[in-house]
C-alpha cells in the first residue's frame, strides 16, 4: 500500500469483496443482501462503496434519508434503493429519483399516499417498518387494520417488502428480547400474507442478527457494519476485514523540556525530557476531543504513539520519546492492525461513530490489496 503523504482515508475495495463474499456464505439459499450504505457509506465513500458492491451483485440498498438516495442515483447507481426514514418534503426527490420509502407511522402513509395518487402513479413501492421493540420508528401491530384498509382504497402504492429492526442482536444476554421481536414480526408477516393477494419480500436482520440468528434470514437482510470489517464482536470481527484505513503524517517534531506544556489550556505538562509529533488532523476531521491527554494512541512504524494535550480542530500532538521516527514519516490512526473498534474503545464508544465521524475533507484514496 502506498505512504500517506497527508491525511487520507483509504477504502479497500479487495476486503468490502471479502466481507460482502462471507456474509452472504453465512445467508440461507434465496436470501438476499440489502447493503446499507448511509452516512457516506458508513465515513467512507458512499458512491464507490455502492458501486463495487453493485458489481458484487448486491439486492437492495438503503440510506437513511432521501438526499443520500439522490447522491447515490446521481453517481450511476441502478439497484433498487430504500430510505428508511424518509419526510414528506422529500417525497418530490423520492418520486424522481425512483427511491423507495419506508412508511412507518400512519401519518407518513397517508401523506404517501394522497402524494402518489397526486402524481397519477400506480403501485409505487414502499416498505412497512413494524416496530417491535425498538421503540424508535415503525407501526404497531395494533395499526394493521388501519394499513390494510389505506392499502385497499389505494392504487398508488404497493407493499414491496415488510421490516422491522433489532434492539439488542450483538447481546447474547438479551437473547430472549431478540426472540421476543423475532416472534413479533414472524406474527405480524402472517397477518400481512393472510391479507394480501401477493407476497411482499421480508427482512429484519442487521450485521449482527445476520450471525446470530439465522433463523430468521427470511428472504433478504440488511447489512452495514459487516461490509466494512466490523461484527461487533471479535469472534465475528476475525472474519472480516475493516474496508478503510485513517492514515496522515508527521508535520513536526518538537523537544519539550521537564516542565514545559503543551497545546491548548496548556492541558500537558511535561514530567521529564520528551519528544512530541504534530500530526495534520483534528477534532474537524472526526478525532473527538474526548482524546488526549493519555486517551488513545496512534501506530508510528509499529509502536503505540500516545494522544497528548487537547485535540485542536486541525491537529493532534503524540508523545514519541520512544520512538525513531522523523518528520514526514506515516502515522496509522486505525485500520486492519489497530482497527477503528480498538480506537473506540477507549472513549469508550463503538466503531459506527469513530468511522461515521471521519470529516469530508479527508481525502478518499481507492485502493485493491
């Protein structure tokens, strides 16, 4: 792989194919993958992302939003595309963008509804979300009666798939939770395929359930996470391979004598002889002002080179008494060593929001190993 020469973000194309491969090892026959491919493609680059997976013949995609359902088209990407949680200001780009919503409240429906039928459209499709436990979007099984009824005094709009969405799937100690919503929804589909004259396709696995409950692959699921080298445990982990590698560089090194400190609020002060590193990156480009002062590391030629003083907005100062290196030499911030879950760990938070922080004016560099 080639040295950084700034601070970039490197997305390897090779090991999204080896996770995209082994998670779909992992599906029963005639299950199918939804890649979720929001937030940027998870930090990284949501368009390329979506293309080589494209190419991997990937069933479905989902974003959050709409707007990320547009960039997606805008960069060529043909497959069919969810939006999870769309609003009814998007539904114009949601329509010319041939977008397909989640509707899930009764309110987003009916709002659909009427603006499909506005638009003089037949069986548009739309997804159900049925909330199970999450307790965050989707109907209740108690709204079925009303949903059957919209449907029945609608052409406009077609059920295309039925969902819901796993509180706790990493958890083994909340498995009986995750039985609980996985018998829920297996109630609420037989509801729904008593009722319709056609079968809607049906999903409500995420990276994790994917593992740990194969029971219940149904005929697609959806996978983030996992596509980008993370499972959420190390087991699962060891399998995949992280798809994006932070790197930058060293701009200078500095002498700091016993007493002398360093960076903002002076936070550091030196308790002997020490030599520093500024690196190019900062609290903009996504290294959370919870480092520092001890908290987190950096890999320099191999050895662990720890966060000193506040992060700024632009830079990062690292303690490297210890370690021979020189100005312009590489620095690894997390990737397939020190992966980003490692990175997380010690602000205690997960390996979604140190990938999904990573700031757009970090360079994106492609690369196959």
């Amino acid at each position: 792989m080639p040295k950084a020469t700034q601070t970039i973000l490197e997305i390897d194309l090779t090991a999204l194919g080896h996770n995209y491969h082994y998670i779909q090892s992992q599906l029963k026959e005639n299950s199918r993958i939804m890649a979720v491919v929001k937030a940027f493609g998870y930090g990284s680059q949501d368009i390329v992302i979506a293309k080589e997976l494209e190419a991997l013949g990937v069933a479905y995609f989902a974003v959050a939003y709409a707007q990320e359902g547009v960039r997606l088209r805008q960069g060529g990407v043909q497959t069919p595309i969810l939006v999870l949680h769309p609003q009814a200001v998007n539904f114009d780009i949601i329509l010319d963008n041939c977008l397909e919503p989640c509707m899930y409240s009764l309110k987003i429906l009916e709002e659909f509804i009427a603006f499909a039928e506005g638009k003089k459209q037949k069986k548009y499709p739309v997804h159900l979300k049925f909330n199970t436990g999450l307790n965050r979007l989707g109907f209740a099984k108690g709204n079925l009666q009303d949903i059957f009824s919209a449907f029945a005094n609608s052409t406009g709009v077609k059920i295309c798939s039925v969902f819901s969405h796993l509180a706790a799937s990493e958890d083994l100690k909340e498995r009986a939770f995750t039985l609980h919503q996985l018998d829920a929804f297996a109630e609420i589909s037989q509801e729904i395929k008593k009722v319709l004259k056609y079968t809607p396709f049906l999903h409500t696995l995420n990276t994790s359930g994917i593992l740990n409950y194969p029971q219940a692959h149904y005929d697609m699921v959806r996978c983030g996470i996992g596509l980008y080298g993370y499972g959420n445990d190390a087991q699962q982990s060891s399998k995949l391979r992280p798809v994006v590698t932070l790197k930058t560089i060293i701009s200078q090194i500095h002498t700091l004598e016993k007493g002398d400190t360093l960076g903002y609020n002076r936070a550091f002060t030196a308790q002997k002889k020490i030599k520093t590193a500024t690196l190019p990156l900062g609290h903009a480009d996504g290294i959370s002002r919870a480092y520092g002062n001890g908290v987190g590391w950096v890999q320099i030629n191999g050895q662990k080179a720890p966060i000193c003083g506040n992060v700024c907005m632009d830079m990062i100062m690292v303690e490297i008494t210890d370690i021979d290196c020189k100005e312009g030499d590489q620095v690894i911030v997390f990737g397939e060593q020190a992966t980003a879950e490692d990175f997380s760990q010690a602000i205690d938070t997960i390996s979604y929001e140190i990938l999904t922080a990573i700031s757009q004016r970090v360079k994106r560099v492609i690369i196959r190993t």
